[in-house]
C-alpha cells in the first residue's frame, strides 16, 4: 500500500558495527562465507554472524518469468555472502534508497540474509524468526531490515528475504495461463528453503516463527491459510495486515493484464502467445507499462481527472485456486479445511498501531494543491462523504449506497476540519485493519484449545510515523510505527543508557523473540500482557506501549462487523 518515506532522523540504540574476519561454513548446499560482526548496545558488545544474498530459487528471468520459483539448488565453489544482492525490480523511493546498502534493482533478486548470535552451533540451536518485509507488494527488500539487533537481543537466527513485487510477482489472467502469486511462491519457496537447511547454521527447524509488516503481515497469514506449508513453520506474527482484509487480495487482476498487453503490443485476448510475448520483452518496458497502468504504480487513481480516491491495490495476491483454493474470508468460515486446521494449529500474535489509517493520507497528499481545503487544517466532512466512501464502496461492495450512507454516518463529523480528518483516518483502519484483525483472532480462539492467540495495540510513535509533522490534527502512532523498534533503522551518535525508546525497543524484541521460542510472550522481568474478553472470545490483549488502557475500537469494530453481516445476508 501507498507509503510516505520518512527521512530517518532519531534512533533508538547507539551502534556500532565492526567487520572483522570472514566465516566459512560448511552446508548441505556447499561452502559459504560470511561474516563475523560485531554490535554495540549501550556499551554492551554482541557478537554475531551475518550471510548475505543466499539465492534461494533461479533467476526468474526469460521462461521463468510470470512462473513459480525453481529451487536453486546447491553451488560448486565457495559461494560469498559478504554483499547484499539488488532489490526486486520496483521504484526506489530516495529517502529509503539512501539507508540501502545496493541500491540497483533486478529481476533475478530472490536471495535471503542470516543473521546469527555468535554462540550458535548444531549443538546448541536456535529458534528461528523470517521476516516478510512489507510496502504494498509494489517496493521493500530483505536488505532494508537490519536482523542483528532483534537477533542478539532475542537470541534468535533472523532471516529475511526478498520476493517479487507488482507485476513481476503479482500478473495475472485469474486462470491458469497466469495465475499469479509468484510473490507468494517465493516467499514459500524460501521458508521451505530456511526449513531444509537452517541446521547448517545452527538453527532450529522445528521452531520456526514467520512473521511480518504491513502487505508483510498480509503474507504470512496468507501463507498460513496454504495447506502446503504444513510443518515449515509454528508460529506466526501479522503486524497490520491480515488475511481477510479487503487489501490482501484483489479482485482487478484480468482487466490490468489485458491493459498491460495491449500497451506492450501482445495479445490482449490473453492466450498462450501472450505469455511468449510479455516474457520477450526487457524489464524496462514491462515495469513502465506497469506505472502507466495502475492506480498502485501511480500512488493514486483520478478517474476523469476528478478528485475521487480510490484505495484498492491493483497488483497482489488473488484466488487461484492453488497458493489459495479460495478467498481468505471463505477459508476462515471452512472450519474443517486443510486451510483452517493448518491456521489453528498455529500459535498466533496479530495486532496493529493506533491509527493505522494513516495510509489514507498516503494517497490525499498528491491531491492538496486541488483539494478544496488545507489538510494541515484536517478534511472536511463533504469530501468524505462525496469522495472517499462512495469510491470504497463501490470498489469493494458493489456500489451498495446503503452502506455508504451507514459509513458516511458513522464517521461523519459536525465538529472540526480536524475532528473529521481523524475520523477519515479511524474509518480506512478500521475496515482495513483493526475489524479484520479481530475476526482473524476469534476464528482462531473458537474452540481452540491447543495453540495460542495474541493482540497487541502499539501506541508508540516512531521514526516511521511522519504524519505527526505534516498533519499536526493527527493522533497516535501510524502505520508501521512499531517496525522502528523491531528493527531500528539507522545509527545514533549518543549513548543514552536509559532511555525510554531503548527500553521499550528492547521489551518488544523480547516479546517476540520469547514467542518464536516457546509461543508465549512473557519471561521474567517483562511486563504481564493482560487479559480482556474482546466480543465473544478470549485471548490476551498487548498494548505494546506498556500502559493499562484498552484501547481496541470496540464500538467502530463492532460497527464493520454488523455491516457486513448485513452486507452478505443481502
């Protein structure tokens, strides 16, 4: 989804990083050379080792192109993985290019990075944590998350991976002569790959946790709902996204295809010529008929040059009847499903920031010179009401204008430019996020008795929440807040030994590191998460930020799920 690239001004730790001597190792693919480094954490040193730009599958390149990912394979000679490989073929947004250490991108750039706590050994094996970085399905890399602080912190191996992105990993015909996913597959193909073969680097193989952000948490929990993966992982962690959100999938994939080869001289009746065709040509002109031709590739979608926003995301995953046999609300209502069994049997933490609705301003920020307001002021109720709600409706509920008018109502405001503006923001996160983040947790706390269920509720700005700047009406932390403390971005020339942001960064990586090893979040010396009957079920309840209040929505929660019980009875 849409993302406002913050410049990275603070960081939470003092770091210092010292590349030393090279590592080899010997593995079940061949030998490899890493590197062995060294972090400081307020005066404390941590070693560890860091291997880069494993490939995991074949250059998707040519033939391979639009289809599944091949395993790679192993290697003949000393392969060096002392440098991270390019991104997969996307827009590089300069403020984020600036902190990659490879900033080319290419079609053959599925690779994944390891990190290690230095006292790892096949006789002392770790747990192991994938992330699945986020960004929309359209820009992110491996590269960009730094895994060593969670990893030393944690005492875990981090891995995180790259896959591709728009419409590289995402074409499709909705039949069988595209069906799309590749992205999904390579993130598959690299978890069975860290299942094979992470015992050569001292991990655990059967105590795997994926987990991920944003279009990230959409793909770990879409890649918990594929029976196929049964026993390549745990346990699974979903930050902002989940499986039955309306942005996880999308439903406009045949039409974008047709488009795409008609603007690239193939045949838009989509036959196996067009196929051949799209695979001859170079990536320059793919990527550019996809920036051309998608609301996604172009940040917003002006239909007749008006100022109506439309939030659906053109390129990402879509029932193929293969990755998903069916759509992600379906499978959660198939109780008795391969599908659902494996997502029971998962121990799961879900959960989201406090205004995940942030992203909707992603999209109004190209529009402010035309908008008949100031956003800085906030968003005035007609807009809303005229150019926001009846768009969404209309892209995901069938133009239904009794819905419309209930959503109009429910957030509408009498008040303030800037009471409205905040409204505007609760009601994308609640439909997007937070409603479909607790149906996700009562599907899997229904008569569960055998695997664990966790919320969390971050209220924590970070250096990912830039709309504090922009928009001074804004509250709380936005979308993707809680990654800085997970995986901080950047160095810091102070050692400040007590600070909050360092305490509350070093808790969260404990959370989640506790979790990856035994399925629950507390050990001695962290804060209890307490417990909270949340509709009908009960599962613990974080609030990350560390405080007593409940914050969870419960009456605009409640609001989606009357609405679409209504929607779908009708």
């Amino acid at each position: 989804m849409a993302f406002t690239c913050p410049v990275f001004l603070l960081v939470i730790f003092l770091t210092c990083c010292d590349y030393t001597l090279g590592l080899t190792l010997q593995t079940k693919l061949g030998k490899i050379k890493g590197l062995s480094n060294t972090l400081t954490i307020q005066g404390i040193q941590y070693n560890y080792s860091e291997f880069r730009k494993i490939p995991f599958a074949k250059p998707p390149v040519g033939n391979l192109r639009f289809e599944k990912p091949i395993k790679f394979g192993p290697w003949d000679e000393l392969h060096d993985a002392t440098e991270f490989g390019p991104s997969c073929v996307q827009y590089l947004y300069p403020e984020m290019a600036a902190y990659l250490p490879n900033v080319n991108t290419s079609e053959d750039c599925l690779f994944l990075n390891i990190y290690i706590p230095s006292d790892t050994s096949r006789s002392n094996k770790k747990s192991v944590m994938i992330w699945i970085h986020g960004g929309g399905y359209e820009f992110g890399q491996g590269m960009f998350t730094d895994g060593s602080y969670l990893s030393v912190i944690g005492d875990v191996i981090v891995v995180t991976l790259n896959y591709r992105l728009n419409i590289f990993g995402f074409l499709s015909t909705n039949d069988a002569l595209m069906a799309g996913n590749y992205g999904l597959w390579d993130q598959k193909l690299a978890i069975q790959w860290v299942k094979d073969n992470i015992e050569s680097f001292g991990g655990d193989s059967r105590s795997v946790t994926i987990f991920g952000e944003s279009a990230g948490a959409f793909s770990v929990m879409l890649q918990s709902i594929h029976s196929g993966n049964k026993g390549l992982f745990q346990r699974v962690i979903a930050q902002s996204g989940t499986a039955d959100s309306i942005l996880s999938t999308s439903s406009k994939s045949r039409s974008l295809t047709q488009k795409i080869a008609d603007s690239l001289n193939c045949d838009s009746l989509l036959t196996k010529e067009t196929v051949e065709c799209l695979k001859s040509k170079s990536t320059k002109d793919i990527y550019q008929a996809y920036r051309e031709h998608s609301s996604s590739g172009n940040m917003t979608n002006l239909k007749d040059k008006t100022l109506d926003i439309h939030l659906a995301l053109d390129y990402a995953p879509v029932v193929d009847r293969q990755f998903l046999k069916d759509s992600p609300v379906n499978i959660m209502k198939n109780r008795n499903s391969p599908e659902f069994n494996l997502y029971k049997s998962l121990d799961i933490i879900v959960g989201n920031d406090e205004s995940e609705g942030s992203l909707i301003l992603d999209y109004l920020e190209p529009l402010k010179k035309s908008l008949p307001f100031n956003i800085k002021d906030g968003i005035s109720s007609n807009y809303f009401c005229k150019h926001i709600v009846p768009q969404f409706v209309e892209d995901y509920f069938g133009d239904n204008l009794a819905l419309a008018l209930s959503i109009c109502m429910k957030y509408y405001s009498k008040g303030s430019l800037q009471e409205q503006g905040q409204n505007v923001v609760n009601f994308y996160g609640d439909m997007t996020m937070y409603m479909p983040a607790v149906q996700s947790l009562n599907s899997h706390a229904l008569r569960n008795y055998n695997s664990k269920q966790f919320q969390f509720l971050n209220k924590r700005r970070s250096v990912f929440s830039p709309q504090q700047d922009s928009y001074p009406w804004f509250k709380e932390a936005g979308h993707s807040a809680e990654s800085a403390y997970l995986f901080p971005p950047g160095q810091s020339s102070n050692n400040i030994e007590d600070d909050v942001n360092t305490r509350f960064a070093k808790t969260l990586m404990k959370y989640w590191s506790n979790f990856a090893k035994t399925g629950d979040v507390n050990s001695a010396g962290l804060p209890r998460w307490p417990t909270y009957n949340l509709i009908t079920k009960q599962y613990a309840l974080l609030d990350v930020n560390v405080t007593t209040k409940n914050n969870l929505y419960q009456d605009r929660v409640d609001f989606w799920l009357t609405q679409l019980i209504l929607f779908h009875n009708n």
